[in-house]
C-alpha cells in the first residue's frame, strides 16, 4: 500500500471569506482535483457518495493508505445521499447496532471543526410518537436496552409531548390516539450535499482521487477468481482491493462478480412543503402510521414515511405510498392540511433482510462491500471508518464484527426495524 502526502487544504474561515469577497470570489481554491484516471491504484471504492467518500477519507487518514480511486458513474453526492431526509439518530434495539449509531452521531458532532466545512449539523432531539401498544412495548424495551450504552431515549407523557410539538392538533379525532411519546435527544439532522462534499474535499487533500462520470461496468479476475481491479466505462483500472460502496445498486453490481446478496431493492420517497415561519423545532416520528416530519433551516416541512410495499429500483413517487403519508400527516397536524407541496422525489434503497448493515468480505478475494443500509445517511461517519478498516487490515473493525456476511449463513441475524414503519 502507497503511503499520499497530505496536499495543503484551503482553510474556510472568516478571514478566508472576507479576502475572497475583496476579489469578488474569483481566486477560491476548488475542492477537489479532476486527475486524469490512472492505470492502476491500491485500492478502488465504487461510488462517490456518503460512504465511498467516508470510506477514503479514513482510509487515508487512519491507515495511510490514499493511492485510492473513488469511481463514480454520476456526479459526487448525487445518489441516494443527495436524496435522503438527513436524520441521524442512534435508537436502535441490539448492543451492536446501539454502539455502532452512537459512534456515529459522535463522529457527526465534531465533523465540522474536523473536515472544516460546515455540514449544518442540528441536533435537535427526534420524538417518536406511540399510538399502539405493540409499539409501546417495543420502543419501552428498546429505551431500556439503550440505557445500557450511553445514547438516551425516555418516556415521555401525552402532557409533554403536546409541550413539546405544540404544532400538533389536539389528536382527539385520530385514528390511534397518542399513549405516550418517546425522547432520544441525540436525534439531529445535517445538511447531505455538505457530507458528501467534506469528505470528498478532505480525502483529495490526502491524495485519494475522484472519478466522476465514470462506470464501473465489471470486474477484472486473476486465475484464482480473485478481483483485481473493474472495467469502466473509460478503461480497465487495476486494483489491490477494489470496495463497492453503490447503496440501492449494489445487487446488479455485484452479480457481475457472479455473486447474490441477501438484500431487497424498495423504493423510498421523501416530499417538502412550502417553507413556512419556524412552527416544529424537533424531529417528529410516528412509527404507527408510517409519518416522519421536520422543518429545514430553509422553513421547509420535509417529510417522509415507509418504503413502498414492494421491492422495485423505482427512485420516483407512488402516490399510494404519498396519499398514505400525508393523510397521516394531517391527521396529527391537521394545520399542514393549508400547505403546498414543493417537491417529490425517490431513491432505490437496498436494505439487508434483518435491516441491519452488510460492512464485510465477499467470497470473492479482493472484493469488499458496503451495503445494506435502511437508513445510511446516519452511518455515514462511521460506516467509512469501518470499512476502512476492513479494506486496509482484512480483519473487521471490532464495532462492525457482527456485521460480515458470515451472519446470514449461521443463522445470526441482527433485526433492527420498529422506529421506521415496514410494510
Ligand atoms: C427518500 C429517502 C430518504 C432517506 N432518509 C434517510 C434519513 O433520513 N436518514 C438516514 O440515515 N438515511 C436516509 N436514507 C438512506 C440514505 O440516503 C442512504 O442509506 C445513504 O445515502 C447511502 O449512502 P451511500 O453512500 O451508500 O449511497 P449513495 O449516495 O447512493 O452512493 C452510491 C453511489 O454509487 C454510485 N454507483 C452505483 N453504481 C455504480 C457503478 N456501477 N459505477 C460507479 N458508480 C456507481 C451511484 O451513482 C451513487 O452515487 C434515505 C433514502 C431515501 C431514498
């Protein structure tokens, strides 16, 4: 593996703004180099979005590993990490996923200062509203086994959720009255384009390069099958180790390395409204009906709900699924009801069949991948610097070890859904 140097990354600071304004905003460095696409590199990561640019960014800070090629076929950022709602949150049921989310959100909260770039990074609480008993008794187990590790998720009264969302109706008419709600105050949203760009600024200035408009279209194999570089659309590129980090494409992908994975394709929607004045300061998430609702710093209400209830690589909008959620949404906040919807859109999500994530080895020597994720935007700090790890070591990352593939053959899966709806 080649040891980069680190480049001199351009500082953004007020200073730096304030001289830029003085030129009129003509001399900014950019953020990233366009090199033209070398023959051969130590290791190549398929994908340029959250987890791909993650993924290279601390495979070169952690293991001074930066001869590395991120391959993308479209633009940085522009897959499902430009398409996602953005809340990071760490409730979730099993040690590992708990521990894994919480490293997470820490990662969040101080990547800022440490890629110097302002991801807009808001924790403002997420509270789940309980409008069942089934669900009661799932999120009241899941608080107690948080409770354990450090993230926090409590209880809370109908009073206290009606003092906290006072932008909800007086849910006298729902169909499922509220019991009680659910606090996880480390719940936050940041700004997606920004992550992505971050990590992308940061992993150039270490030496990694990154390939856009370019597809990775196979995989080139030695005599013993193992993978030693892919073929795109501008050229065979070889490789020590080659990374898949393709998210809702990662099925046909990897069957051109002859290999199945035990994922399922569902598309997922996400809609804003017209921005509004300030009126709902929290996340809001209503796991009973398949509804989550926030206000962007923008004043746009973005809201979202459950995947469609069948598995396509569809990235639009079924209005089924969009009349579901919003008749949902009116029927907690009933006030929506005057508000105009903006924009619509969808993403192929690939999701494992426990919902937890795939960071592992692949049969296939030289052949790793990231996949998995219900919801990834969350993971993205963390997810990378495992599957650095991995890539860089062989051996997983000891946050990570319950997440290979090994676990679907011996029967170990770890099933992670209750806080989003499933159909
Ligand atoms: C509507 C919606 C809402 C969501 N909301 C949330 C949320 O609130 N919180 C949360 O945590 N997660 C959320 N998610 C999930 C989240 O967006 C993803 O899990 C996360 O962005 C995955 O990041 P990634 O880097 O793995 O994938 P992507 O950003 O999709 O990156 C994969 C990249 O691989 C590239 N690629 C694919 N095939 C090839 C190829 N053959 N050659 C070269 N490049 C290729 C793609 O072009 C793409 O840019 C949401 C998803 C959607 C669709």
């Amino acid at each position: 593996m080649g040891f980069g140097t680190l480049r001199l990354m351009q500082r953004y600071s007020f200073f730096t703004l304030a001289r830029n304004a003085l030129t009129r905003h003509q001399d900014w460095a950019r953020a990233w180099r366009s090199p033209p696409l070398r023959p051969s590199y130590d290791v190549v990561i398929v994908g340029a979005g959250g987890h791909g640019l993650s993924t290279a960014y601390h495979l070169a800070k952690e293991h001074g590993v930066s001869n590395v090629a991120v391959i993308e076929k479209g633009w940085l950022g522009g897959g499902n990490t430009a398409r996602n709602t953005h809340t990071i949150r760490s409730n979730y049921l099993r040690d590992v996923s708990i521990r894994f989310h919480d490293a997470s959100v820490k990662l969040y909260e101080q990547m800022s200062a440490e890629l110097n770039y302002n991801i807009l990074f808001s924790q403002r609480s997420m509270i789940d509203l309980v409008q069942s008993w089934g669900k009661l008794r799932d999120l009241r187990r899941r608080s107690l086994a948080m409770a354990l590790h450090g993230p926090t998720y409590q209880l809370i009264s109908v009073d206290e959720l009606r003092r906290r969302i006072p932008a909800m109706g007086d849910l006298q008419n729902v169909r499922l009255p509220p019991l009680a709600g659910v606090l996880h105050p480390e719940g936050a949203m940041a700004r997606h384009d920004a992550v992505a760009w971050s990590y992308a600024r940061a992993a150039d200035a270490r030496g990694v390069e990154i390939h856009q408009h370019t597809e990775v279209t196979g995989f080139l194999s030695d005599a013993r099958g193992a993978v030693v570089g892919v073929e795109t659309s501008r050229g065979v590129v070889r490789a020590g180790k080659v990374a898949l980090a393709t998210a809702g494409n990662t099925s046909h992908v990897i069957a051109r390395a002859g290999l199945t994975l035990p994922l399922v394709t569902r598309n997922l929607q996400a809609f804003v409204s017209e921005p509004v004045k300030p009126i709902i300061d929290v996340i809001v998430n209503c796991p009973d009906v398949g509804l989550y609702v926030m206000q962007s710093d923008k004043g746009e209400l973005v809201i979202g709900g459950g995947t469609d209830p069948y598995p396509s690589y569809r990235q639009g909008c079924h209005f089924a699924t969009f009349e579901d959620v919003v008749a949902s949404l009116i029927e907690v906040f009933p006030r929506f009801g005057a508000l105009k919807m903006l924009r619509q859109w969808g993403g192929a999500i690939e999701f494992a069949y426990d919902a937890s994530p795939i960071i592992s080895a692949t049969p296939r020597d030289g052949l790793f991948v990231s996949t998995g994720w219900y919801g990834g935007f969350k993971s993205i700090p963390i997810g990378g610097l495992t599957f650095a790890h991995l890539i860089a070591t062989g051996r997983p990352h000891a946050l990570a070890e319950a997440f290979t593939l090994g676990r679907f053959g011996g029967l170990r899966y770890l099933l992670e859904a209750g806080t989003v709806a499933q159909r």
